[in-house]
C-alpha cells in the first residue's frame, strides 16, 4: 500500500529532512522511517505542518512524496527520492556512510 | 598568475561581509527564501539534491600551490573531505551547511579567491586553455584578457540580471583545448595577415536542450576594443534577449532567432555608440595586467634526458602514462603533466582533501608552484622537468592520480548526475563507473587511440554529451532511466553537435552499445592513424546503426 510523507530540506544544513508528528508536536528527522505517513485524505493535516516549518525557517521547500514498506522501513516510490532518501548511490571519496546500492537497483 | 591589489582584497571582503549579512537575516527569518535564493546562487551557493552545494571559482582555471591547500583544508573542515572539479574549470563542495558558508567563502578570500558570480543570471566564471602560457601551439597567452574580463564582469551593474546564465571562454592558441565553439560568448587570438594580434569572436554557443555552434560574429578584433565589443555583445542581449521562457533565454537563442547578420549589425551600432568610451583598452592597461603573467624563470635546459629515456625503455607502464598524460612544453627541458582525475576507484572529477594537499606539495617540488584544471575535469602541472618525470610519476601513482588515459576512451567527462544534482533525470557516474571497468585494458584503449566519451544526466548538457565523440545523455522514461547515445560530436576547433544514434539504452545495456560501437570502430577504420571521429565522419551513421539495432 502506498502512502505519503512530507519532506524538505533543513534549512540550516541543506540536509533532507522528513516530517514527523510526535507526541509532543510536529519534528523534522533525517531518518525517513521516523516519518509520519497519512493516505491521502489525511494529508492535509502535513501539509499544514509542513508550510508552518516552512515559515518558521526550519525548512526549505516541503513537498508530499509517495511511499510503500518493506522489511527495511519506508522506500520512496520514485527513484530521485530514493536517493533523496538513501544517499547517492555511489562511494563516495572519502565518505563513511554507506552506499545506498543495496537499497535500490542501480 | 595575478595577484590581488589593495582593490581586490576589499572588494571581496566587503562581500563576504555582505554575504554573511544576508545569511544572518535568512537564519533569523528576516529575508524569505525566494528573496535570499538570488543573493546566494550569486555567491555560488545552490541547493541541491542532499545539501547546499558551493561552487568556488577558479578563474581561467589558475591555482596556486596555497590555493590548493586551502581547497583541501575547506573540504576537510566544512565538507566530507572531498571536491568536485566541474566542466567550466571550478570546484564545487557538496556538503556544506549555510551557516558555515560565509566563513568559507573568508577562508577563500584570505588566499584570493571567491565564489562570486559562478551561478545566477550573470557573467560566470570567465575559462581558458589548460596549457596557457606553456604550449607550443600557443599564438598568444589568452589569461592576461580572461583576467580583463573578469574583472569587468564582476559586479557589472548593467550585466547582474540578465535573461539567463552567461559564459565566456578564450583560447590563445591554434588548437581549442577551451571549447569555444559551444560557449555564450567565445574569442580566439590569432594573427592577422601583418601577424598583428586580433580576435575572432564567436556568439551564440552553447549546449543544454538546444545545442549549437557559436556563429562568428566579427573575425578581426583588435585587442583594445575586447571590453568594448563584449560589452556591446550584452548590452544588445539584455535588451533583447528572452525573459518570458526559460528555455529561450539563453543568447544563443537570440542570435538564432533574429539571424546571425542581424544580430551582427545591432551588435555594430551599438558598439558604435561605446567603442571610443573609457572601456576601451590602452596597452598599458593590458600591458598591466600581462605582467602577472610572464614567464617565470626557466631554466635552460636540454630536452634530453638520459634516466627519463631509460625509463621509457624499461618500465611499461612509465612509458604507458607519458606517452598520454605527458605533453610537450614550449620550453626544452619542460613538460606539461596531466593529473587524471578519472581512476576506476572515484567519480570523475573528485579529488579528496589528502589529494589535494599532495597535489599542492607536487606543484611545490615539480611545478613552479601552480596547478590549472581543465574543463575535462582533470588537473595539470604545467612546468615539470623533463628529468623529474619519473619520479614525479611515482608520487603520481601512489595518489591514484597516473590513468594512463588523457584524451582516451575512459577520460570520461561526467556531471554529477541524479545522485547530486536536483535537476537530473538520471544517474550520469554510475555509468562512468561501469564504462571505466568494463574498458580496463590500456591496450586496448592505446589501440582506439584519441577519443572522448562525455556523460550528461540530463538535457542540461552540463556533462557536455553533445560535443564528444561518442556521447551518453541520461534521461528518465516513465520512471526508468533510459541512456541516448550520440556520435560526431567534438569540442575542439573542427566543432560539431553529435547525432542521436537511435533509441535509448537501458542501465543494463548501455555498456555493451558502447563496446558495439567500438566494434564498428575498429573493423571499419582506415588504419590506426584513422581516428574514431574522422572515421565516423567519413563513414556516417550506418553502419554503428545497423550494429547497434539491427
């Protein structure tokens, strides 16, 4: 089943962020699996939340991505997200996070 | 190379200064982001796919020993210890955070650099030939009037907001190692029948969506009318040039539209209007600005070696590398080194920050104390003596910076592509990657002999697929990155767009379209000396069609 998530990117950082509701309000993570999912009638209510980063400076850009699950969590529908998501697919020079090949087909 | 005057040095610091303003209001909520996104793509800072990327200029592609040390020290303190050499000669950072920025851009002042103008509807960074000033084909060093217009673009105020994005490159010598052909503007020093110094100057170049060949606009420019002309150039461009499309924007589509003898006769009047104005250039203005540039002092020295002869006699792979990544100097004794940046083991065109330092200690010890980059995305030590060949080639290979293959099959040029940028359709390095393992023989590659394989990720051509000889242009195709090859393309003085061979390959079978073509390459050539683009020129498409499709 397919769901959708909000996503942006950290203002200060440039990184990609995904909205999460949390108990204690709206947040913003760089873990896609702590993203809070709705269908599309409850979409709304991320959008909101999102435009409300947006203004409060904490975001750049939020815009709602389409998103199913697997064992390992949360997969982007689309393969520009999924890199969005997963990191370049590539080692890169000199860089300790993981190459993101084993998530998505190259 | 030039060295900053008391001018320069407040210039840039008064927009740091400005810089760091602006990013203090954009992190206090102050300015929204459509209105500080302007101030920071003209300070080179773009967001991309991940993160900020930061774009740093490297003016007609010129670096100093310390500059280089301070590119290193930048992606090793605010970056993930590595930069991109891009295709217009600079380096770009792909993850700095902005807050960070403003006092990178003043860890770049200090040792005179910027990233001023290198994104924005402005006059970009201003690039040139690699081998400036050293080669032997040189008709006359191109940097002193790269320096010129550098200077007058920066901050121009007619020229900050224009249609679209706008480029400049100038060769000094008879073969184009700058690719004038394909840029906004494009000027060639040459000699006039008297062997007086004038230009050729090209308008209406360039790639993207819709390639074209710079039309010659005027073919004798004298010196002094070089500021005045180009100015000329913009002023009828900004005028008229197209501000409802995006994709029209670009001068290239100006001159098209309105036809070439058109364009050159609004370009003439208004030249007319400013050609005696106080732009136009005194030879002791250009005489100034040349003194940053002479010959350093050479030494006189036989251009025969008895150890580098040895060398090439009894070590292969020595012999291998020289006989690709070496080239002769305009001095006996000399030679210009090409580092490649195109190892099976990174994206072309990364360098980490350890690279880097090193590469600044070799140009210390081997090169005079300079580095230039190229917009094949490679780096050059331009003054290297014949006798420390050898063993500057040993420091080389411990670098991963000796591929044998400048000019060759696997000096690929490639864009970031869909794993950076947030333009892309699809993955431009992966395929680099693949082409680079799949063709590991140097024998083999040796036999194919000169060639360029150029990888865009998408029809902004920023890869420059469209001017190699055998050209890949990733695009996405109902969710599924498909890949175009192109064929005939070349970037050098006998410029021409390639031709889209057929439809497009798939990730999985474009490596093999490419062996086929070579294939055809092979069997069909007039020998050896017959090289891929003469061969294709000669043999048309035909044949590389029918064995890629059947």
């Amino acid at each position: 089943m397919a769901y959708q998530i909000y996503t942006a990117s950290l203002l200060k950082e440039g990184l990609v962020t995904y909205l999460c509701l949390g108990t204690d309000g709206a947040f913003w993570s760089t873990d896609i699996n702590k993203a809070t999912r709705m269908d599309e009638q409850h979409l709304h209510i991320l959008k909101a939340e999102a435009e409300y980063a947006a203004q409060a400076n904490i975001v750049v850009g939020p815009y709602p991505i389409t998103v199913t699950s697997n064992d390992q969590g949360l997969i982007p529908v689309e393969g520009r997200e999924k890199i969005r998501a997963f990191g370049p697919t590539i080692t890169l020079p000199s860089d300790p996070v993981r190459p993101a090949s084993d998530l998505h087909a190259a | 190379m030039y060295q900053y005057s008391q001018a320069d040095h407040q210039l840039l610091q008064e927009r740091v200064a400005q810089f760091r303003g602006q990013v203090q209001r954009r992190l206090r909520g102050e300015l929204s982001e459509d209105e500080f996104k302007q101030q920071r793509l003209r300070n080179g800072l773009y967001l991309q796919l991940h993160a900020y990327m930061l774009r740093v200029a490297v003016p007609y592609g010129l670096l100093s020993s310390n500059q280089m040390r301070t590119l290193a020290h930048i992606a090793r303190k605010y970056d993930r210890g590595y930069g991109h050499f891009s295709t217009r000669q600079n380096i770009q950072y792909n993850w700095p955070k902005l807050e960070d920025v403003p006092q990178i851009l003043d860890d770049l002042a200090a040792v005179e650099m910027h990233a001023i103008q290198t994104s924005g509807n402005c006059i970009r960074n201003t690039t040139s030939d690699p081998l400036a000033g050293v080669a032997r084909d040189e008709v006359a060093d191109p940097r002193p009037y790269c320096e010129l217009i550098r200077q007058w673009s920066t901050f121009h105020p007619e020229f900050n907001f224009l249609p679209r994005k706008f480029k400049i490159a100038v060769s000094g010598a008879i073969h184009d190692r700058a690719a004038v052909a394909v840029h906004d503007i494009g000027l060639r020093l040459v000699k006039d029948a008297s062997d007086e110094l004038e230009f050729e100057v090209y308008v209406g170049g360039g790639l993207g969506r819709t390639p074209m060949i710079g039309k010659l606009i005027r073919a004798s420019l004298h010196p002094h009318d070089m500021l005045t002309y180009l100015e000329a150039i913009l002023r009828v461009y900004n005028r008229l040039g197209r501000r409802d499309n995006l994709y029209k924007a670009r001068i290239k589509i100006l001159v098209h539209e309105t036809g070439e003898e058109k364009f050159r006769d609004l370009v003439e009047a208004e030249w007319q209007e400013i050609k005696a104005s106080s732009l136009r250039l005194a030879n002791e203005d250009i005489a100034r600005i040349q003194s940053h540039f002479k010959d350093p002092d050479y030494e006189l020295l036989s251009d025969f070696d008895h150890d580098f002869d040895s060398h090439l006699l009894t070590n292969p792979d020595f012999a291998n590398w020289a006989s690709k990544n070496v080239e002769l100097h305009k001095k006996d004794g000399y030679r210009i080194v090409y580092l490649s940046l195109k190892s099976r083991n990174q994206p072309t065109g990364d360098v980490t920050a350890d690279q880097m330092d090193a590469i600044a200690d070799l140009a210390d010890r081997y090169s005079l104390g300079a580095i230039r980059s190229t917009h094949r995305q490679n780096l050059v030590l331009s003054d290297v003596k014949l006798a420390d060949l050898h063993h500057l080639w040993l420091e080389l290979v411990k670098l991963d910076l000796a591929t044998p293959n400048y000019n060759h099959l696997t000096d690929i040029i490639s864009c970031p592509g869909m794993d950076y940028c947030a333009l892309a359709t699809a993955r431009s390095i992966p395929i680099a990657q693949a082409l680079t393992e799949r063709f590991d023989s140097y024998d083999y590659i040796n036999d194919l002999g000169d060639l360029s394989l150029n990888i865009s990720g998408c029809i902004n051509a920023c890869g420059h697929h469209h001017v190699a000889n055998i050209g890949i242009l990733g695009v996405n195709k109902r969710g599924v990155e498909v890949y175009q090859l192109t064929l005939g393309g070349s970037a050098r003085e006998d410029a021409s767009i390639g031709k889209i061979i057929g439809p497009a390959f798939t990730s999985d079978e474009i490596v093999k379209a490419v062996a086929d073509i070579l294939k055809v390459y092979l069997d069909k050539r007039e020998g050896p000396e017959e090289a891929f683009l003469a061969a294709y020129r000669r043999l048309g498409q035909a044949p590389f069609k029918e064995k890629l499709y059947g």
